[in-house]
C-alpha cells in the first residue's frame, strides 16, 4: 500500500513555485523530507509517485536551476541536490518509473546539467584539475547516481544517454574533477582547506560512481565512446608510471581517505585499460587517431596517448601505495598484468590497422629507419634478448606482434634484416627451448612476415634461424597446445627453405657431434604423423615441397651437402606425406600440384620411392583444424577425406575432370608424373607388375586426353606420357 503522507510531500512540491531564494529554500524542505521518505524501499509508493504530475516537477526543477545560468547559482544547489534524491530513489528497481522519468525530459535535463559543467573545462587542459565547491561535487554525483539507477538494465534510458553522447560527457567531468593520482602530486590541486577532506571524498565516490554507470554500456563501447576521449582513458595510467612520488601533507599519512583515493585510482585504471582494449579492437577510427598522435600530439589536445601507452608498457610498475590497502596483493598484482596486457593488445591492434602503415612507419629519418615506433619496438627486442638477465616477456609479445603487423612490404622487412638495425641474431638468440610460447608465438609470427621477402631468407639463414627454430622445442608434443605457433614456425621453415640451399641443409643436416639429435625434417615428419591438424600435416609437407624444389634447382651447386640432402629427401616417408598431401587437397588443386610436382622431381633420383607413394593404400586421418587466422591464399588447406585411399586414386578424378576448378597446368603435371613414373626402365624389376597395373589403370585417361581435338597443354603432356610408357 502507498504510503499517503510521502503522496502529500509530492503533492506539496508540484505546488511549490520557484521565483525567489525564499522559494527554492521551500523546495529545498520538501524535496529532503520526500527523498528521506523515500530511503525505505516501498514498490507500491514507487509507484504511485509516478503516476503523479511529480516526474514532470523534478524536470523542471533542474531545468529551473539552469535557467540563465551556466552552471547552478550557489542558491539553487540545495534544492536541485534535494531533488536528484528524489529521482534516484523513486527509480531505482521500478522500470515504470525509469520510463516516467524519461518521457519527463528528466533525464534529458540531466545530461543538459553534465554539458554546462563540461562546459567549465578549458579546451587546452582537458585533463587538469577542475575546481568545484563540495555543494557541486554533491550535484553532480547524486545526477551519476540517477543516471545509474535509471538505466541499470533498462535500455530505454541507455539508448536515450547513449545517442546524446551522455558517456562521453561524463567521462570528460569526472576525468577533471577527479584526475586519477593528482591528490599524491606536489604541489597538490587547490582546495580550501575547510572542504579538503570532503571535497576528495566526494571526487573519488563520484568517479566510482561514473564508472559504474559508463560500465552498464561496457560491451557497447565502441558505439559509445570515440577519439575524443583517449586523453581521459589514458591518464589514469600515468599515476603507475614511476618515479612515485611522494604525497604532499595531509596524504603523507595512511589515512582512511587516502586509501579510498588509492582504492578510487586503481578501479579508473582497471576500467580504463578496458575501455582502451576495447576501442582498440572494434573502433577504426580510434586507430587511427592513436597512430596520428604518436607523430602529432595535437591531436589529442597536447596529450601523447600512445606514447603514454608505450611508456607505460616499458616503465609502468605495482604502486607503492598499495600497501595501505586491504585484500590480497597478489590479485591486484594480477589485475595490473591483465591491464597491462590490455594495452599491449592495443597497441598490437593499432599497428595491424591497414591505414596505419604510412603513418606508423616512417621512413623519412635515414638514421631511423622505419621511425620512431619501430625504433622503440625493436630497442625493446635488443635490450631483452637475454632472458637470463631480465624477464620482460611482456615487451617481447608487444614488440615482435608490433612489428610482424607493420610489416607490410618486402623492403620493410628489408630494412629490418640489414645494418643498422639487423635484427635477425637477436631474434635467433631467443629461439631457445625456456622461452615462453608467448613469446615465441610473437617471435616465430614476426619471423614468418620477414620470410617472406626473398630478400631476407639469406640474412636469416645467417643467423641460423632455421637450427634454432630445430633446436627450440617448438615442433616437440609440448607445443602441440599452441598449434598456431607450430603453424607459424612450419611457415618460417617453408619459406626459408625457398630456394636458399643453405637453410635446407640446415633443415636436413645433423650438425657437427650432434648425429643423435634429430632433425628439423625429422621432426617435422614425426609432428605431421603425430598432429591431428589439417593445417599442421599440410603445411608441414609443403616445407618438403619447396626442400625438393630448390634440392633439384640447377643452380643449387652439386656438392656433398647436396647429394647427402636428396638422399635424406628422398626417403619413403617424405614421399608418402606428398602422397598424403595430394589425397586431402580434393578442394585445393595447388597442394594437389605442389605434391605431383614434388613427386615428379623425387622420380627422378628413385622412381620406386614415387610409385610406391602413389600406389600404397593410405591411412585415413583424423578430422581436423583448419590453419587458425590464415587465409586460403597461404595455407592453401583442405580437410582430410577418407576416398579416394591411394594418392593415384585422386590422379585420376584429376585427369577425369571430376575435381572442380582445376587448373590444365595440374592435369598436365599429372600426366607428366606418370609418364616419368611408368617410363621404361623407371623402376626395378621387382616394381614391374606394379607398374602394368598402373598402366591399365589410367591408360584409357592419358588416351583420351591425348586424342583431344583441340591443341593444349594437356594433350600434349598426356601424349608424351604415352609414348614414355612406349
């Protein structure tokens, strides 16, 4: 049942007028008497408040108290103080009421009352000190609590805030009325000494207060929030950057105020660091102006946002003052790691923004090359390559996934691999089994995008990439958890291996006193038998595809170390997992061609090795991942079928036409490899009948093609074929 002496109170403010300070002392009596009623919770009473004219008079009395005025007169602050109570009581759990209260133009008004305060910020110091009297602070935190009790879990009210930039709003208040560590600074802000107390009481409980509210629209929000605010998200960084001062009188003293300040910092850098991630990930244009502002400060109002981001990744530290908190330590500390975390994301993310190429890198400083970012990405690299000396693993992610994302270009990474930066040894030197896979998973991503300039596979192979990737454990069952790290380092072996003879031996050849320990090939042969993954088995035998082609280039000179890797690569599992790859890639007819080519080739030094391969039944495989993150145009993978069983079953839906979209180029190649298989005199004696059966098999398929009317490659391919198998 509604309480009827509460109805009488609003019934008694809705009659009051407001002309003279007599009037609003008045409103002032009542509006306390009605919130201090209101304080015992009764939904009935809730109720019927709102179907009262009383939503209507609480908006215009804040309408009211602006009215000529950029802020509220001093006399007015009581009343208006009085009247947000009432609103946020008679809101709060009754989405009735949150409706009544919107439709009011209540809650309109409010976000009128947060623009006149932000109003009050100088356009050149966004994030300084903003003084308010403790009549004020009490204003615009009780109008935060409204905005929190009428839009928890009522969208009506977060979409109206959200479409007037309300968050936006708020957020640049609160970050100068309450800029997070400027109570430790000396001097400290001016504050009356009569209201000190009070008055940071009062900033820190409303900044907690706002970020509440800004986190009910946490998931939105880079729909929410954009450029404009990075300076208030990045400042409540800057208190954990040493050096840590110490606090001016009277919060050189663990007090309980001063904890709650400690308390207030530490929950707007949590959010903060979110909200940035956040950003970061989803919002382009926030991208783009942290890029902007690493070379142009002005665009962030004279507020260096990601340099201020990077130097709190490089320096930020555990805040001495923490001590004075109660709780666990150990959570806090994690908490400050997963922030830190966040930013390393960000950063991540701002360099893998297209449009930030030119702008992140830059070229114009031949002393610099690549520019100030890159400059500090790879100083990091250097400086903590030893990891016996310091472990700053957090530096290594941020900067080996900075640089592999702005690596767009083959002179990038040219500039990279050469003086004076020369970054190869440095990234061997952490190629090593302790290391991280966090870690390597940063170093092995930044290698592969280095890979891929030719220009760069001879400086790598110098530094002996190749035997240290062998030697780091990365293709061992321990990594198999980080699948797109072994991934990654397949693709770094794939194109290294790419025409530079050096790194195949490398790759192939036990090194000296080290014959027990085995191989990159071996072990990428025993990951490809042992993984379930698609990805794994494919692009793992692509490293065998670009072994063999550049073992049998002409301009591989023709030494020991040559003759001894074609006999390595030339071995019955090595062609059995080209067989392997030919029978999977029904949907990818240039795996289907990098393996017959690489057959073909094999053939050559032993034909019974190629027949075998092709002719054996195979082993139906597991069912597995695709490459994770890869696009098809560089993993070129399909999934594992169970038919045809034999790599010569799938020759034949090739020839036949039966295997969509492919390219005459492979069917010709097919009919190549089979020619130089069934040639005369190809095998031994003993692969004879095996051959015959081959013949009889496919024969009636190389006819066809080669009775073709119409002149092409494939018919003349499918000709020599037959006239090889005489």
């Amino acid at each position: 049942m509604a309480d009827q002496s509460v109805i009488a109170l609003a019934t008694e403010l809705t009659g009051q007028t407001r002309q003279s300070d007599s009037d609003w002392n008045k409103a002032e009596s009542i509006a306390q008497a009605l919130a201090n009623s209101l304080r015992v919770k009764n939904n009935d009473t809730q109720t019927a408040l709102g179907a009262t004219q009383l939503p209507v008079v609480l908006a215009a009395i804040v309408k009211d108290a602006l009215l000529g005025l950029r802020v509220p007169d001093v006399s007015r602050l009581p009343a208006l103080f009085e009247t947000l109570r009432v609103g946020a009581n008679i809101c709060i759990d009754h989405d009735e009421n949150r409706g009544r209260l919107l439709e009011s133009g209540f809650i309109n008004a409010l976000v009128t009352l947060f623009e006149r305060y932000a109003d009050l910020i100088p356009s050149d110091k966004a994030t300084d000190f903003l003084p308010l009297s403790v009549a004020h602070l009490k204003v615009v935190r009780t109008a935060i609590a409204v905005l929190l009790n009428a839009s928890m879990g009522y969208e009506p009210v977060q979409n109206t805030l959200n479409t007037s930039e309300a968050p936006t709003t708020i957020l640049r208040l609160v970050g100068a009325i309450y800029p997070p560590g400027a109570w430790a600074k000396s001097p400290a802000p001016h504050i009356p000494p009569e209201e000190l107390d009070e008055s940071w009481q009062l900033r820190g409980d409303l900044l907690s207060w706002a970020w509440r509210a800004i986190g009910e629209r946490k998931e939105n929000a880079p729909t929410v929030f954009g450029p404009d605010v990075l300076p208030q998200l990045v400042t409540p960084i800057l208190p954990y950057i040493p050096p840590f001062q110490t606090p001016p009188p009277p919060f050189d003293q663990a007090t309980p105020l001063r904890r709650t300040l400690i308390s207030a910092d530490l929950e707007s850098f949590e959010e903060s660091c979110s909200h940035l991630e956040a950003l970061a990930l989803d919002d382009e244009d926030v991208r783009l102006s942290l890029a902007r502002g690493l070379a142009f400060p002005d665009e962030h109002g004279g507020v260096r946002c990601l340099s201020n981001i990077l130097d709190f990744i490089d320096h930020g530290d555990y805040h001495p003052l923490w001590k004075d908190l109660p709780g666990e330590v150990a959570q806090r500390e994690r908490s400050f790691d997963f922030c830190k975390a966040a930013l390393i994301k960000a950063v991540i993310e701002v360099a893998g923004e297209e449009k930030n190429g030119d702008v992140l890198w830059d070229d114009s400083n031949p002393e610099q090359p690549g520019g100030a970012l890159v400059a500090q990405m790879v100083q990091w690299i250097k400086a903590n390559k030893d990891l016996k000396d310091r472990n700053r693993d957090d530096l290594l992610v941020c900067a080996t996934m900075t640089l592999g994302n702005l690596l767009r270009h083959e002179t990038q990474s040219t500039t990279l691999i050469r003086p004076p930066i020369s970054i190869a040894p440095d990234l061997a030197a952490l190629l090593r089994p302790e290391t991280d896979i966090k870690v390597k998973h940063g170093i092995i991503g930044l290698l592969k995008h280095l890979a891929y300039a030719a220009s760069a596979r001879a400086s790598l192979g110098e530094a002996g990439i190749v035997k240290r990737l062998t030697d780091s454990g990365v293709f061992q069952p321990a990594a198999h958890v980080a699948e797109m790290v072994q991934v990654n380092a397949i693709g770094v072996v794939k194109h290294l291996c790419n025409g530079n003879a050096k790194n195949c031996y490398d790759l192939m050849l036990p090194s000296d006193g080290q014959d027990a320990k085995p191989t990159g090939l071996q072990q990428i042969l025993t990951l490809i038998k042992r993984s379930d993954s698609t990805a794994v088995k494919s692009e793992g035998t692509r490293v065998f595809v670009n072994v063999i082609r550049t073992l049998w280039h002409e301009d591989t000179p023709d030494d020991k170390q040559r003759k001894a890797a074609m006999g390595i690569i030339s071995s019955q599992s090595v062609a059995l997992a080209l067989a392997q790859l030919i029978r999977r890639s029904k949907r990818y007819p240039i795996l289907i061609n990098e393996g017959i080519v690489a057959l073909t080739l094999l053939s050559l030094q032993s034909a019974n090795v190629a027949l075998d391969a092709i002719t054996m039944p195979l082993p139906q495989e597991v069912q597995g991942s695709a490459a994770p993150g890869s696009a098809a145009g560089e993993n070129e993978i399909g999934s594992p079928v169970t038919a045809p069983g034999r790599a010569v079953d799938t020759l034949a839906y090739v020839l036949k036409g039966q295997v969509a979209n492919v390219p005459e180029e492979v069917c010709a190649n097919a009919c190549i490899f089979l020619g130089q298989v069934g040639r005369e005199g190809g095998v031994g004696a003993e692969r004879v009948p095996e051959v015959i059966k081959l013949k009889a098999e496919l024969r009636p398929l190389l006819v066809s093609a080669a009775e073709a009317d119409k002149e092409s490659r494939l018919k003349k391919a499918a000709a020599g074929a037959l006239q090889r198998w005489g």
